[in-house]
C-alpha cells in the first residue's frame, strides 16, 4: 500500500468542505465478471489439481508454504472450485441485498452527470485484475450513474498456520485519490474515497451456505457487508492516513490510531501492562460512550478510545473492533451471524470527509451495552459479572447478548496463559477463544435463538425468531435458582421502556433485574446486565449535511433544457501566487500540460435568474456575463481539482455551444509525488 501511495498524485483538499458535498446516494455496480465462465484462471479454481496462483506472477514456480507468499500456486482441490452454482447463489442471493442497503446508507459527492474518472496510479486491483483504461482520470470517467465499483471474486485463500480458524473471505480498497493539506509548515497525507472496491468469497467455506436456511444466508450476507466495509475505508491504511477535522472543523492529527496502555491485575494479583490501539476519531467516541455507558477520563485511554484488534498472527494490522468489547459489531475479526452495523461503525464512516452516512440504518448492540468502563477495561468476574462463565459455575447460561444458548468456554491449557489472560488462580485455565484474549464466557455456534429452522420446546411454548432472545427459567418456580433451564421467547419494550418477554404464552415485565416472575408452573429469570429498551444514541455530526440544490426551472421560451454541465479552463498557477483566467474558449481538444496547469470542474443547473452559489470555506468566486437565457445557472459544487477543461452545454439548444464569459478566482493547486 505504501508503495501504490507513492505513485500517486496529490491533490489539495478541504476535509470540511468536501464533506458538505457528500449528498448523493453512493451508486454501486457490482461487477461479477470474474465469476463467470473461467473469466479469473490461473487466479480461481475450476477442476481439481489446477494450478492456481496467489500473487501477481501468473507463471510462478514456488509452491506455496505460508499465507505470507506473495508469488506462489497450490493444487486446486474438489472444496476450492468455483462452480456455476456458487456463482449464481451470490449473485442471486448476497449482491442486490447488499446493493440496496448500501445505497441506503452512504451519500457521496456528486460528480456531475458522469462520475470522475479513477486515479491512474492504481491501474489494476489484487492481482492482476486490470481497470478499464477508459475509467482512468484525467481524460477517462466511471460509467454514467455509477461512482464505486465493486468486484467480486471466489478465490481460493491461503490459510494462517498460527491459527485453528479458516479465513471465510477478505475484501479491501483498490482504487482511490491520495490528498493533502498544509498544516503549519507540514503537509499531511490522506486518502480519499475508495471508488473500486474488491471482495473475495473463498470457494471452500462458502459453499456450504448454498441452499441454506434464510438464518445462514443472512450471516453470509453479513459476511459480504463487513468484507465490503473494508474496501470502503473500515482498514489500518484508511485510519493511519486519514484527514479529519473537529467539530469546529478545525484539522486533527491524521493517524486516527492511538497506542496506549493499561495497567491491570490477574487473579493471582500479578501486575501487568496490555498495550493497546483505539480509533481517536470524535463520533466514535461519542458512540463509544454511549454504547458502554463509559466516559472519557484523561488518565486512563481505555475510557478515550474505541479499542481495535491486534493480533501479530494474523498479520498484525488494526483494521477490526477489538472481539472481546465489540463481539456482536458486524466489523469484529471473525464471523458472527447475528452481527449488527451499530452507531460505532457508522460514526467511522462519518468521520471520513468523502460520506455521510444514514444513522436510521443503524442496528443497536447489546453485548456491552451500559456495563460501564470496567467491562472495557479488563475482563475478569467482577467487571464481566454474568457475562463470565466459570468451572465453578453453571455449564449452560444464555449468551451475553442472549442471541443463543450458550456453553461455558473455559478449557484447560497444557501450559500457563499469558499473565494479561490469567483470569482464574488456575493460570492453565481460560476460554477457548483466543481472539477474544481467552476471556471465559458464554457461547453458541448452533443454538440460536434467531435461526426460525431449529425445532422449539412446545411445552413452554417456546419460539424462534428475529426478536426472539434467550432466557432462563425454573420449571418449577419453587426449585432452587442454580438449576436455571434455558428457552427462547420473544422479547420487545413495554410502553414505559422496561424489558418486555412473551414466556410460556404469557407477557411478562422485567421490573427489577434478578427477580423471578412466576409464568403458570415455571418461574422466568428477569436477565440482569442486560440493557436491551435503551434507545440507540446517534453520535453528533460535525459537519450539517445540507440538501442537494434544486433544479431551477427555465421558465423562458427559448428550447432550454433543465440542466447545463461542463467546466471553465483553469488559471495557470505560478510561484508569484493566484492569477485569474478569463476564457471564452468552447474547444473540447485543447488541454492545458504541465504540472503547473490545475482543472476546475463547474456543476451548474439552469435558471431563471443568474444565481451563483460558492461555498463560503473555498476561496472561488465565479461570476456569469452573457445575454443567452441559458448561461444563467446555479453553481452548486464549488471545485474539485482533477477535472478536464471544455465547455458548458446546455442540454436542448440545437445551435452552437454557449460561451459565457468566467471569471475564476482560486487557490495554489501543486501536482506532487509522495514518496514513502
């Protein structure tokens, strides 16, 4: 990634202004090409014992032994292939889901009638995928409607030998401009909006999913979304490279990780110090907060900053939630079925200037919710309460989140954990899930309570369903609490926000946590550490979105079309500093060459009266002089550096071009090359 940086062209930008742009529902064609036929050979597998090959070299000879090879092949074995039906079932099942939502959820600057073309410094994606050279800036544009691109793969994935797990699928950005802006006397580095996106399924655990339960295919789709929410920014290179401002929109810091440390004590009250990474961006913190009922305390950075995984085995890069807090986070590092997109990965999306992001879209979290800075700090029985699951406990409780019937996950290590993970006395016990940091709780990988296919207990008229959630319940409401039974009832909010369950046929309130309500012959456990009729708080923006301009009419009998585009010839910039261009010029064919020459790119729509409308934070003024009805427009973007120079059109004239008079003012835009 480094690299591909260093080939780019930088462009001067304004986070704050950009992102007053970003009101346009993101376009998104999945292109699907290389799922079909044998479209993506020697890269996927189509017959057993086929050559297939990890990297950019398709004629490599070394054989591949660990999944950091970057120019290898394997044997395509039965499990890898990509079939036909694999094909259709993702296409038919997985993609217009994600589509829809997607369009749903982010806006995007508008580009004008054509989107701007792709950044040429990144001709192809993963290995060996060309981009059209027809997409590629600055003569090139993404087809019309269209401003992010998304491929779709089924190759095989090299498996990690450091870990028990099987990679499902990987997903990451591909094409995207590279910006700057002066702060003081330095220049900072960002990345903007990934325009080409690339995800892959791999074929050996995907599958499976084929003819499925609607339960699985929802978890696949999950699956598909948090793979493309990495190729949308949710990545290390994203947040290390990141330009961000504040709420009075005044430029942070642009590594938006924080390392800190906290000082903890295991159970045998050994001291130790866990160094940690966490996002600094301030929507996620304010989500954050508001998820753990947690606030920030300047000594202590687990309470400032929304933790991320690291986990030197798997590559070591912070681009997930940390599992132990975020567990139930769609962006947590391994696939969950009843993952939800929370206020947490939304504010990370709103924090980048190029989106802004639909807060009604978002799904609330319940594992962690309102269990304070304790649960965030450390794990341990005290600070997890029924959360943890101890030997000396009862085997079977509902999960965290009560999305399932859980089983207690504490094992037996043939040696002593790491001081950090020692939760009990015993320092060879701990939970089996390492990328929870051992942490012993409460889990299932079958039993949901939302999967509708798995059979019920009619006896207390138990169900399944998307707001059912797991219980505990006596059979006889005498017995003693320690032999607790475990059901799935439906569960939803009373009128005055209490915790409302349907058990046993009979509608139960949950005033007081840890109460036994009696429900015919058995007595139901009201959960306690359970928060689930708080309503989901939604992270102050920064930055008001405005609303797209209107198109004004053209109210005057003159053939005038509704819309006019094009851009102005742009001021050649000299050393010496800003200098004004006045160009009447309508020919398509002249550019202007040389590192010193900057496009300035105009959106304008017709009106009745000469209307011009500059963002007040850009130092561009534009004014309009000519006597066609047509020339009076309503400039709504300000500028984008990047663009090509020609005419204005007004759609509907069957004469000649129109040339009204511009008169644009700007600043200093410098062609550079960042090398790293």
């Amino acid at each position: 990634m480094k690299d591909l940086i260093s080939r780019s062209n930088l462009k001067k930008i304004d986070p704050a202004a950009e992102k007053l742009k970003a009101t346009q529902p993101m376009s998104i064609y999945f292109n699907t090409t290389l799922l079909e036929g044998q479209n993506d050979y020697p890269y996927s597998c189509y017959s057993v014992g086929q050559k297939v090959v990890f990297g950019a070299d398709p004629n490599t000879s070394v054989q591949c032994t660990t999944p950091d090879n970057e120019n290898c092949y394997l044997y395509c074995t039965e499990e890898d292939i990509q079939t036909a039906e694999l094909s259709q079932f993702i296409q038919n099942n997985i993609l217009n889901l994600a589509q829809n939502y997607l369009q749903q959820l982010f806006s995007v600057a508008s580009d004008g009638p054509q989107s701007v073309g792709l950044n040429p410094g990144y001709p192809t994606c993963r290995d060996n995928i060309p981009l059209p050279s027809q997409y590629m800036s600055p003569r090139g544009s993404l087809p019309s409607g269209i401003n992010t691109i998304i491929y779709v793969l089924a190759r095989p994935i090299l498996q990690n030998a450091n870990i028990s797990d099987s990679t499902l699928a990987n997903g990451g950005p591909c094409n995207f401009d590279v910006y700057f802006q002066e702060k003081g006397s330095s220049t900072i580095i960002g990345l903007g909006r990934p325009k080409v996106v690339t995800i892959n399924l791999n074929p050996s655990m995907i599958s499976s999913f084929i003819g499925s339960t609607a339960f699985q295919t929802t978890a696949l789709y999950k699956l598909v979304l948090h793979e493309i929410f990495h190729g949308l920014g949710f990545t290390d290179i994203y947040f290390r490279y990141y330009l961000a401002y504040t709420s009075s929109g005044s430029q942070i810091d642009n590594n938006a990780i924080a390392t800190f440390t906290y000082d903890g004590y295991n159970a045998n009250s050994q001291n130790f110090t866990d160094t940690r990474e966490g996002l600094t961006m301030e929507l996620v913190s304010q989500a954050f907060s508001s998820q753990f009922g947690c606030y920030p305390n300047a000594n202590e950075g687990y309470t400032q900053y929304s933790p991320l995984y690291y986990f030197s085995e798997l590559g070591g890069d912070s681009s997930h939630w940390a599992a132990n807090v975020f567990y139930d986070e769609i962006m947590m590092p391994f696939s969950n079925p009843n993952s939800v997109v929370s206020n947490l990965t939304l504010a990370v999306f709103n924090s980048f200037f190029f989106y802004n992001v639909n807060y009604q879209m978002a799904e609330q979290m319940e594992w962690g919710r309102n269990m304070g800075c304790e649960f965030i700090a450390q794990c341990s029985s005290q600070n997890w309460r029924s959360y943890f699951s101890s030997p000396y406990s009862q085997n079977q409780m509902c999960t965290g989140s009560r999305y399932g019937k859980g089983i207690s996950n504490v094992v037996e290590y043939y040696e002593d954990l790491p001081t950090e993970y020692q939760y009990f006395t015993t320092p060879t016990w701990g939970g089996d899930r390492y990328y929870l940091d051992y942490c012993p709780v409460y889990l299932t990988f079958t039993d949901y309570c939302t999967d509708e296919s798995l059979p019920v207990n009619t006896t207390i008229r138990e169900q399944r369903c998307s707001n059912c959630r797991c219980f505990e319940y006596l059979e006889d409401s005498n017995q003693p609490v320690e032999d607790l039974s475990l059901a799935c009832w439906p569960a939803s909010c009373s009128s005055t926000g209490q915790l409302s369950i349907l058990a046993n046929g009979q509608e139960i309130i949950c005033n007081t946590p840890g109460e036994i309500v009696a429900v015919g012959d058995i007595g139901v456990l009201c959960p306690v550490d359970y928060d689930f009729c708080t309503p989901t708080s939604i992270p102050f923006n920064p930055t008001p979105v405005p609303t797209v301009p209107p198109v004004l009419p053209c109210n005057l009998d003159d053939n005038c079309g509704q819309t006019a585009s094009g851009s102005a010839t742009a001021s050649t910039v000299t050393s010496s500093g800003l200098t004004e261009d006045t160009s009447t010029s309508t020919s398509t064919s002249s550019t202007p060459t040389g590192d010193s020459t900057t496009y300035v790119p105009l959106t304008v729509t017709t009106g009745s009266n000469t209307q011009i409308s500059v963002l007040s934070s850009l130092s561009v003024t534009v004014s309009v002089s000519t006597s066609n009805p047509c020339s009076k427009f309503y400039a709504s973007t300000g500028f984008i550096a990047g663009g090509e120079p020609g005419p204005f059109i007004c759609s509907g004239i069957k004469s000649s071009l129109i040339s009204p008079t511009l008169i644009i003012l700007l600043f200093i835009f410098t062609f550079l090359i960042y090398i790293q």
